[in-house]
C-alpha cells in the first residue's frame, strides 16, 4: 500500500479534509480553496509536508450526455499520482488518488468510484507514458475557471446550481467576479441565479474548447441538495421567463379544475411494460370520482438552452463506440437523440391523449415536447403528481415540493427511496411509493448503463395500486389550498 511512500495516512486525511462540505451540503474545502486561492493544497504522501497539483487535465470518461466531464490534478514530482475529481450525483469531490506510474490506486472514497474511473485510469497512463508530465510547464495560480453545466436538468439544479446559488449569496458583494465555462444551461441561464455575485460566463460551443491540459486551475462546483430559497428563485425565473403563446392556453383550460394532477408516460427504458393500462385505470377512476379533475401528461422536455451549438458537438474524447450508437443517430449528436425521442415519447402521449378525451369530459393536456421553463411554470398548477422515478419525478416535486406517488423498479420503490428523495431537497415533502409487492421486476434493460436500478417492470394488480394511490392523495391535499374537497 506505502508504495515507498512513508506519509500515505497524512496524505488520506488530507483528502478526506478536502472533501468536506464548507457550505450546506454545497462547496467543497478544495474547491472553495481553488475559488478563492487559484489553487488548492494536500499532504504529500512522499514527504508530509504541503504541496499543491501542478497539472490540471480534463476530460470526459463519462455517458454520451457529455455530462460527467471530471478533472485530474496531478501532483508534482516524478511518482505520477493523480487526483480524480468526478461524480456529478455526489457534488464532484475527490473520488480517488492514482498512482499512474505504477498503475495502482492509493485511496479511492468507495469502491463504486473504482469502477467508475477505470476508463479515468487507463488515460491517466496513456498521458504518463506519451508525455513527460513530471516537466510540463505547471498550472499558473491566476484567476480559476468554474467549469459547468450538465445536460440533466435535475443533476444540474440539484448537483450543481445549489452550490453556484449558496457560494454566490454568501460571498455577494466581495471585490473580484467568478469566471464560469458553462457547458449546458438546460435550465435557466447562470448569471440570472447569481445576480450581484460578478459572474462572468462563457458558454463552451465546442468540446475541444474545454479538454486536455489546462492552463489555469480548473474546478467543478458541487452540491447534493436543493436550497428552499434556490427552488423559489427558479420559480420566478421560471414565471418571467416562460413563453406565455405556449402556456395560457394550457393554463386556461386547468384554471378552477380540482384536483390538477402531473402524471408522467415514459416510450422506453426503466418503466412499465403495462404503464398504459394502469394509466388509464388510475385518470379514468380519479375523473370520475372528481368530475372537477385536471390531468397534465408529461412525457419529454427540452433543455432551455437547446439553441446552443454544444447539442449538436461530438464529443472530443470519451466512450466513443456507445457515442455512435446512442447519440449519432439518427441526426448527430445529442441533439438529434434528443429530437428522436421527444417524438416518439410525443408521439405516444398524443395517442394515450386522445384516447382518455373520448371517455372523459375533464381536460387531458400534453405538456410533452416544450420547452423545459414552460413545462415547469405549468406544473404549478399540479397538487399532486403520479411519476416514474427520475428525473419526471423531480421536475414537479424537486421544483414545488408537492406530494406524489413514485412507481419505478423494486430497486426504485424499495424500503428508503422516498426518505431519500424527500432529503435531496430542503424540507422536501416525503412521496408515497408504490408498494413493492406490487411491483414484478422485467429481464429488460433498455439503456447504456446495464445496472438493476434500470429495469423494465410491470405493475400487478393495478386497482389496488390505484386505490392506494388516491387515498393518498386525499389523505394530503389540503382542501383550503386548492379548493379540492375528497
């Protein structure tokens, strides 16, 4: 384990220190120290003593979304160790320390971070074998770069956005301004979440813009759960930014109906083989027993920014087989992927709409195929919500904190997930799940990452579920906020 390295205990608390939160679950120690020094510092597993990388290198090793690009800072001296700084879902921190001269790992935070820096790895010795790192030129300590913007809206206001929001609040007024390389703003543009905090941003239209070797000191600021006052600021955002051609009239025909309820339709991966049918069952049973109820479908929404010339980028780097087959098709890049499948996804919510309207006089609205800042000023209207775990989910609760039902996988459903989504936000409201008992997992996995928590499933015994799920609702919609009257 020493590797001749008589100071490795030192060197592992000093990253432990380094991954510590500065702010509320927000703003790491190295990544506030690089904010506000140009650099950061660690013990040197040699020597014991303070030292600080000498390079900075970034990449992506991550999915097609190009959304996990992380960064490796290398520390000086001829034994080649590296730090890897990646994981959108934890708030970016230090996930691990290679030695890549030898080809070995000093610390890792987990053993899941292992298997997700294999491909972190293998470029890390490629780079120790074609360049002479130990002698390139060290990264100057000027004004730090904040690299962001993931595609994921939820991973972005919940991983990234927080972070950005609570650092800029705290240090408003301070002399100097943030440079920030904002990859995607799917949501809403990042000056306007900072006003006052003198950011400068610079959107990256190009990959190769971002990647290689960096000139400056480069950090990804994290976070891992959404402040109450960052939900209400994406709400006014949201209500002036919104495309009221698109809105009113989807606004107008839920205005005075009680219950509104959000319901989510999924075309492909991780949902039921019977979501249709327990859709059906679940609006047509509510409808009628609330003739006054609305129901708002939603299906696929496009990021705010996807004008911007990065959606249609190939990536500079990264898993380039997978990137063939899921992003250039069948129009290139991610915006064509993209494209594709709101159409498909659009394209089934119409059909299952239709169907509903020739049974039920109460409205049946699509929300499917707009654009993500007027899918969300409508889901507003919504006291309650039935969705696929994900982020359908998160775009109604983890913005209005509303109550709702989950149905997923039983990896999805099982014993802790509602405690842990209510937890990803400030005093989040807790969902009801849908039993697991009740949930058969498929053999299915229709997405890139072969994992459980992808699986297809099917819903049994689809009136109880229902039953289950309007009791609830009942049980805490709050008649004297909505109108609503169980």
């Amino acid at each position: 384990m020493s590797h001749g390295l008589s100071h490795t205990g030192l060197f592992v608390d000093s990253l432990e220190q380094a991954n510590q939160f500065t702010l509320k679950h927000a703003v790491r120690a190295y990544q506030r120290e690089v904010l506000e020094t140009g650099t950061f510092s660690v013990t040197s597993p040699a020597t014991g003593v303070s030292v600080t990388p000498a390079l900075c290198h970034v990449a992506n090793n991550g999915d097609p979304a190009h959304g996990n690009i992380g960064i490796a800072y290398r520390l000086p001296g001829n034994a080649g160790i590296w730090l890897l700084a990646s994981s959108t879902r934890d708030g970016f921190p230090l996930t691990e320390a290679f030695m890549a001269s030898e080809g070995v790992s000093l610390w890792s935070l987990g053993d899941g971070y292992c298997e997700e820096n294999r491909a972190w790895r293998a470029r890390l010795c490629a780079l120790e074998q074609n360049e002479d790192c130990a002698h390139l030129a060290p990264v100057g300590c000027s004004r730090p770069q904040v690299l962001m913007g993931h595609p994921n809206f939820a991973h972005h206001l919940w991983n990234e956005l927080a972070a950005l929001f609570l650092y800029a609040r705290e240090c408003r007024g301070i002399e100097g301004s943030l440079s920030l390389d904002a990859i995607y703003e799917p949501l809403l543009p990042l000056a306007n979440l900072a006003p006052g905090a003198g950011l400068r941003v610079r959107r990256i239209e190009r990959f190769t813009q971002l990647t290689g070797f960096q000139g400056q000191m480069v950090t990804r600021l994290g976070s891992t759960r959404i402040p109450a006052a960052l939900r209400e600021e994406v709400i006014r955002e949201v209500a002036g930014r919104r495309d009221a051609e698109v809105t009113d009239p989807c606004a107008a025909r839920v205005q005075g109906s009680s219950p509104v309820v959000w319901v989510s339709l999924r075309h492909d991966a991780r949902t039921a083989d019977n979501q249709e049918h327990f859709l059906e069952v679940l609006i047509t049973t509510i409808a009628t027993r609330y003739p006054a109820a609305a129901f708002l479908l939603d299906g696929f929404s496009y990021p705010a920014d996807f004008d911007h010339p990065i959606y249609r980028q190939a990536a500079a780097d990264g898993r380039r087989g997978i990137l063939r087959r899921f992003i250039f098709r069948p129009r290139g890049f991610l915006a064509g992927a993209m494209q594709s499948r709101e159409r498909a996804i659009t394209a089934g919510i119409t059909r299952f709409q239709r169907r509903l309207e020739a049974r039920l006089s109460n409205p049946v609205i699509s929300v499917s195929g707009m654009n993500l800042v007027d899918s969300i000023y409508l889901a507003h209207f919504a006291d309650y919500y039935v969705c696929h775990a994900g982020t359908l989910q998160h775009k109604v609760a983890w913005i209005y904190n509303i109550p709702g039902t989950v149905h997923s996988n039983t990896a999805g459903v099982g014993p802790g997930n509602g405690e842990w989504l209510a937890s990803q936000l400030e005093d989040g409201v807790q969902p009801a799940m849908v039993p697991v008992q009740h949930i058969q997992d498929l053999d299915t996995i229709r997405t890139a990452n072969q994992v459980a928590r992808n699986r297809d499933y099917h819903i049994r015994d689809i009136d109880t579920v229902v039953a289950g799920i309007i009791a609830d609702m009942e049980a805490r919609i709050h008649p004297a906020a909505n109108g609503f009257t169980p």
